[in-house]
C-alpha cells in the first residue's frame, strides 16, 4: 500500500513540492492531506489535490498569485484557498495540452456548529496534529509533510485504511457535534469505498441522527449526489436507513419497507427499489447518472400512500406512479435540487408504468408516437428505468418481459425512420393555420396547432392538402 502511495505521491510531487518549497521560503509549512493521502495510499489518487498549512488565507493567497495559472477565495470564509496549475511536461488524459491540478489549501483550523446555527463556526488551529484531530474519521487524518515527504498518521489511519474500516479520531459524538453533516459523509465512504463503518460509529449516527437537521439543505445534498453517485450506493443508503438518518433526510425511502400481507402478495418495495437502483447502474452508458439512479431510487414511493387491501386478498397500488412523481417534485424541491434535475427525476417516475400496458405488442402506432413524445429526450432513461424495474425471480416472465420491451424498442425505430419520431410536430406550422384560417394570433391558433398534433400521433404523417382539410373541418366544427 505504502509503495503505491509513493508512486502516485512522486507523479505529482514536482507540483506539491514547488509549492512547498514557495510556503518554506515565505516561513510556512505546507502538507498533503486527507483524501488526496487516502487516495493516494489506495492507488485512486487524481488531480484534485488537498493541502494544509499554517499560514493564514490572506498569507496563502500572497503565495499562490504569483504562481498558479488561476485563483478562487470563494471558500477563504472558511479558510480555504484555490487554485489551477497546469504541469509542464505532463499531457492531459485527452493529449490535449498540459495536465492540470486542481488544489485547495486549508489553513488549520477546526470548525463546530451549536444546537441553532446551519453554518459551521471555523476557528483556526497552530498545529498540524491539531488539525487532524479535527478530521472527520482516521483514514482521512493522515498527511504528507512537504518537501520532506515525512508520513504523519497520529490516529494509526493506516491501519483502518488496510482493514477497510471508518472510525473516528477522537469519539464520534465529538466528530458529529462538530459537523453533523460527518455522519452522512459515513454512509458516503462506505458507498464510495466499500468500507465497513465501526460499531461505536454507527452506534453514534443513530442517536445523533436528529442533529442532522441544522445542516443546510445545500450540503445534505451534495452528500446525497455523492453518495448515489458512487459504486455501490445500496450500502450508503442502507446504512442511512438503518441509523434513521434517511428518515430525515430522505423519509419516503425507508417508507418503502412496508409490512407484507399475510399471504405475502406484495414483495418488499424497499429491497425491490434498491434493486432497480443497482439494474440501471449496470445499464448505464458512460458516466454515473443521477437523473437515471435517482428516478431508479424513487420511482415506487407513491406505494406506501395508494397501497389498498383488495377484497380478493391482492394488494393494489392505484396510480402510484402520479402520487410518487409528486412526491418526488415536493422532496427533491426540500433538497434544493436543480428545477431540471427535478421536472426530469419526477417525469421518469411518472412514465415508468406506462410500459406495462404494452402487453404482448398490441399498442397501435398512435400509442407508441405517444410514448415517445411524452419522454420526450428522456426516452433513453425511461428504457433502462423500465428494463431495470424488472426484478422478478420468475425466468419466464422477467424473459416475456424483455422480449416485450424489445419489441417495443424496435417499434420505435421503425416509426423513427419513417417518421421523425424525435421531432413530432403537426404537419402544418402556426402561420399556415392563421393563413388557411384566415385569423391573426391569438388562442384560436394553439387550439389548432394542438388539434394538428393529436391527428398527428393518431394517424401519422399526412400530406399538406389532407392536413388543409382537417384544419378546415375542425374549424368548422368549432363556429358551428
């Protein structure tokens, strides 16, 4: 572990170490720290480096200005400086110019919330020893001394690095009252690494799990996109669901664990959804998707409203689908998610039914030009959102299913071809109708235009004189 720490600590040494060498000479020490040490020390160290000195921000910037390519103080509020520095002699992962370093330099410091405030109160520290004290857990307070390349580990990270193991440096109750948002950051790691979370750890975040509430909607999530975002995001979001942080932080997942009826008709939507979650991760195409992960996560969690107990014993869930994308609009909004992120996540859980009245093929062309304009450029998303939400045990069916879906795909492209499916319009524009028509704007013309289109996923493409006389006809009808 240690050699292939040094291996990636020599690749981007000659950075580090001239930076270094700038903060020696102005009277100051300078260290690699945190993830950038643990990453290093797992061979996943990238160009995002973390640095740590004593020099106070106002100093580090007087340091850093002459030397980097580019600068930002937006974090020196809390103590933290960055900057880019392009490597000469390295290429980019593309060949396309020199490599670039993205650093952030902290002074020491340590930062508390109390029980009201949402902001952490940063104080600065005068020792590195002091500042990994501070850290959030062990194999996060190890650091690099520069440009000696002395190895400080005073809460023996290296150890729980090599055992794969979260633990705090001093209690978790003190790590958790000095950030409650740390307690989130658990679940994270444990995602992101695969690192099992110790027992006091654990023990601390479900009775602390309350205190994450004075932590802003802001910085939950991004913890959260973190979280989802990584390899294996089952076992971050267990873990929050068995300490109860989901409960505050995202309650309608662990409402998903409904009680099954005694004759065990309903499976468990709350391991069914984890499921779905780790099938579209597997169908992803290039990078993790959170539009796709967090519609897989939360497509079902209209169940637990429309659940009903039918006479004949079944278990329904009239049109969870509309309730579940309501709820995810009104959660995803509490998480301060981005208005597209949001309209996107909540129409993919919408849509994610509508597969299922395809049956063996039945649906008419109108229905499948409906499909695909009600996906709109989501229709991606909503074929691997519906594939994956397949996660029947049954051989037979999951197969008929994905046969079904195959069919249905292919249906697509045929009409594609023949049809511009991607850009379904009416086969006369809004200045034609207003010409044939004989009217200036106004709601006359969208009435119209919208009755053109509905023609048009009806029937399909139809030539300029028959589109002429279905405008007419339908005029007609509306002075009669």
């Amino acid at each position: 572990m240690q050699q292939r720490a040094v291996g990636e600590l020599l690749r981007v040494s000659p950075i580090a170490e001239d930076l270094a060498g700038r903060f020696e000479r102005a009277g100051f020490t300078l260290a690699l720290v945190g993830g950038s040490v643990r990453d290093a020390l797992l061979g996943r160290l990238g160009n995002d480096l973390d640095f740590t000195t004593d020099a106070r921000p106002e100093d580090v910037l007087r340091i850093v200005r002459p030397w980097a390519d580019a600068v930002w103080d937006v974090g020196i509020a809390f103590g933290t400086v960055g900057c880019l520095k392009s490597a000469p002699g390295e290429e980019a992962d593309g060949g396309d110019g020199p490599k670039d370093y993205q650093l952030e330099i902290t002074t020491y410091r340590s930062e508390s919330y109390d029980r009201t405030s949402r902001k952490p109160e940063v104080q600065y520290g005068d020792s590195l020893e002091e500042d990994l004290r501070r850290r959030d857990f062990t194999v996060n307070a190890m650091a690099v001394a520069l440009p000696r390349r002395e190895f400080i580990d005073p809460h023996n990270g290296l150890t729980d690095l090599a055992r794969r193991l979260l633990r705090t440096p001093g209690t978790p109750e003190e790590s958790f009252s000095d950030d409650p948002l740390r307690m989130m950051r658990a679940a994270r790691f444990a995602a992101q690494l695969d690192f099992t979370v110790a027992e006091p750890v654990k023990a601390a975040m479900t009775d602390m799990a309350d205190r994450i509430d004075i932590v802003s909607a802001e910085r939950v999530r991004d913890e959260l996109n973190k979280l989802i975002l990584s390899d294996r995001p089952r076992k971050g979001i267990a873990l929050l669901v068995e300490t109860g942080l989901a409960e505050r932080v995202l309650p309608e997942v662990p409402a998903l664990r409904l009680e099954r009826d005694e004759h065990h008709r309903h499976k468990d939507v709350y391991e069914h959804s984890l499921t779905v979650l780790e099938q579209a991760i597997a169908l992803e195409d290039g990078d993790p998707d959170l539009i796709l992960r967090l519609s897989a996560l939360l497509h079902d969690i209209g169940k637990p409203r429309t659940r009903r107990f039918e006479d004949d014993g079944r278990v329904s869930f009239h049109h969870h689908e509309v309730v579940g994308a309501k709820m995810t609009k009104q959660r995803l909004s509490k998480l301060k998610y981005p208005n597209e992120v949001i309209k996107e996540v909540a129409r993919l859980v919408e849509l994610h039914l509508r597969f299922h009245g395809y049956g063996t093929g039945e649906w008419t062309d109108s229905a499948v030009r409906r499909y695909v304009r009600d996906a709109g450029p989501l229709l991606g998303r909503l074929h691997q959102l519906t594939r994956s939400d397949c996660t029947t045990r049954n051989k037979k069916k999951a197969q008929a299913l994905s046969r079904a879906y195959d069919s249905l795909e292919e249906r697509i492209e045929r009409l594609r071809e023949q049809e511009e499916l991607d850009a379904i319009r009416p086969d006369l524009n809004g200045n034609e109708i207003m010409k044939i028509l004989g009217i200036g704007p106004g709601p006359e013309v969208g009435k119209a235009y919208r009755h053109l289109l509905e023609l048009r996923l009806e029937r399909g493409p139809m030539d300029h004189e028959s589109a002429v006389a279905a405008l007419q006809d339908w005029w007609s009808a509306q002075q009669g």
